[in-house]
C-alpha cells in the first residue's frame, strides 16, 4: 500500500521570524516557556506567522483483541462494546471533555466483536469482530492490517481541521501496545508493561509472560508494518494510518497516551519527520508510556497520571494549543505598547 510521504516542517526563515514575533511580545524573552514553543512548532506546521487551531477534531477507533482469551486484562472483552455504546449515549470521559471544549468527537467501530447495526455517531469501519490471539498467530493478515492503515488514512482525509487528536477503546490494547513498543524499541518487556485496566501485580507478571512468549514465537517480526500487523489491532492501525495521512496535509497531531503512542511509534518509523508535527499532550501512568516518550525525545504537555486512554488528555491539552496561538496573534509588542524593552 502507499504510505503518504510527509515533508518536514524545516523553514529557516519563517522560524527566525517566529523567533522574533515571540520575542517582542511584552514579556523577559522565554518567559512564556512551553508555550512558547508550541506556538512555533504550529506556525512551522501550518507555515503561518498567524497559526490557527480554530478547527479540531477527536476520533476515537474501538477494536477488540484474541489477545484477551490469555487472561491478560482485568475486564472482559464485552467492555469494549459496552464502552462503545456509553460514548453513543455521551457519558464517557471523553464525551464529557469534548463535550466542555466544544471539540467534534466521532466514534469508529474499526473491528469490535458486537453488532452495532446502523447507528447515529457511530462509524462502520469493521475489518473483522476483532483480531486474531498473537499468542498463537499474527494478530492481523496483511489485507487486514492494510485495510485498517486505509481506512484511517480515508478518514482523515475527508477532515476539515487544523488539529487531530486519536483515541481507543479495546480490552487488551495496552497488551498490543507493549508488544509494539518493545519490538520497535528495544526497552526491555517488563519496562513495557503496566497495569492497563488494573491488573494486579500477578495479573501484570501474566501479561509479561504472554507478550515475551509471543516475541519468541514471532521473532522475524520487525518491520514496522509487520510488528503492526504481528501484535497490533485494528483501531492501533487505524490511528497509525490517520496520523500519517493528517501529517501530510499539515495538520497539528495532539498525542494521547500509551496506546496511541504506540501507533505514533508505528508511523515514525515508517515516516520519521511526522514527529515534528506532533504535540504530546501527557504522559499516562501506564508504565510504559514514560519510556516511550524518551525514545520519541519527547516533552509531554501534562503530567495528570492518567491512564484512562479515549482521547482524554489529547482533549485537556486543547486550552494549551488555543493559549500558544492567541498570545502569538493578541499580544502587544514592546513597540505596539510604547513599552521599554530590556537594557542591553
């Protein structure tokens, strides 16, 4: 399949006048610390002296594991239909959220185990009722995994928006986002694995157990797209598909957490400049998210212990972004303001 080729955000120019609109503003230079930083990376991203991220949008991708029949969650598989239809009726985290930022949120059924029918907010993307146990075999086919990889490239390419955020909903997920993270990482399993949706520490020694026997039995696995395909899901291929395409057309990518960050890891091996279009919103409490975010060499906006996935800290991070952009275009400069600027 064609992978979009996404350029990097490098503008000399346009990053030293950035570099100077900033420092004029009526503050001691750096004073405004991260976001100040942010209001560069989305002026280089959106190659505007006046970004905007007046146009947002969350997708949040549902998909169910094989994975789960190992005993490595604390929930049965039948929560993630559940939790499906808990954000149709807007009473999740995410819906609250989204909800209070006025941010569009659309939910995905990208290989949920459950019929849904036809449903209001709800997008058919099915590739199958969920992917297959990579404790035995690959997760997906590679037809599976590609049409997954489509699907979200397809979704976003119909968007209409300045910043993306990705959520997931999928007992057993943070499984397939250790396994992910180890095999393209190279951090050890046991530095990967956490307690998802509070497994108690056996229940986290069990996880270890299945990914490392896993990792045994698929040891040729290590292209980016055959790890994906090995111990991912479908809605983690989805979302690494939908980054990609969003990174070609220029758009701010707003980072979850662990799960979502292993999609991200997916997708900056196969295209390693979308990493300068990504904002990490923060960094969960799952214990693997932490040394991800290290081998990304990146500095997340929050540290709210988190771990609840949906696309909720992607969300909270948006008052940031909205902040970044508007001291860039509203403050007053020292000239604008008649206001003495520092002796030299």
């Amino acid at each position: 399949m064609q992978i979009p080729v996404i350029p990097g955000t490098g503008d000399a120019v346009l990053a030293q006048r950035l570099d100077q609109l900033i420092d004029d503003k009526t503050k001691p230079r750096g004073s405004l610390g991260v976001l100040e930083q942010i209001a560069r990376q989305i002026g280089l991203i959106q190659r505007s002296e006046r970004p905007r991220v007046d146009k947002t949008q969350i997708i949040v991708c549902a998909g169910d594991h094989g994975v789960v029949a190992e005993g490595i969650s604390a929930y049965p598989q039948s929560v993630t239909w559940q939790m499906v239809e808990n954000f149709l009726q807007q009473g999740a985290a995410i819906n609250v959220f989204a909800r209070q930022h006025g941010c569009p949120l659309q939910i995905v059924d990208a290989g949920v185990n459950h019929d849904f029918g036809v449903r209001a907010g709800l997008l058919d993307r099915k590739i199958a009722g969920g992917t297959r146990n990579f404790a035995q075999q690959p997760a997906m086919s590679e037809q599976q995994c590609a049409q997954a990889l489509a699907h979200g490239m397809a979704l976003v390419a119909e968007l209409d928006c300045d910043v993306i955020g990705f959520g997931e909903m999928g007992i057993g997920n943070t499984t397939a986002a250790a396994a992910i993270m180890h095999k393209l990482t190279g951090i050890p399993v046991h530095a990967c694995v956490g307690a998802g949706t509070g497994l108690p520490p056996q229940g986290v020694a069990r996880k270890q157990q299945v990914i490392e026997a896993a990792v045994a039995l698929h040891a040729d696995a290590n292209a980016p797209l055959e790890v994906l395909r090995t111990f991912g899901g479908f809605e983690i291929a989805m979302i690494a598909g939908g980054m990609l395409q969003a990174a070609q057309r220029r758009m701010v990518l707003l980072i979850d957490g662990f799960i979502v960050s292993s999609a991200l890891l997916v997708a900056a091996r196969l295209q390693p400049a979308i990493l300068d279009y990504c904002l990490f919103s923060h960094c969960s409490d799952e214990a693997g998210h932490r040394g991800m975010l290290k081998h990304l060499q990146a500095r997340p906006l929050m540290q709210l212990d988190l771990r609840l996935g949906e696309g909720t800290g992607s969300v909270l991070a948006l008052p940031l972004l909205h902040s970044a952009v508007a001291f860039l275009e509203q403050m007053a400069t020292f000239s604008s303001a008649q206001v003495s600027e520092k002796n030299a």
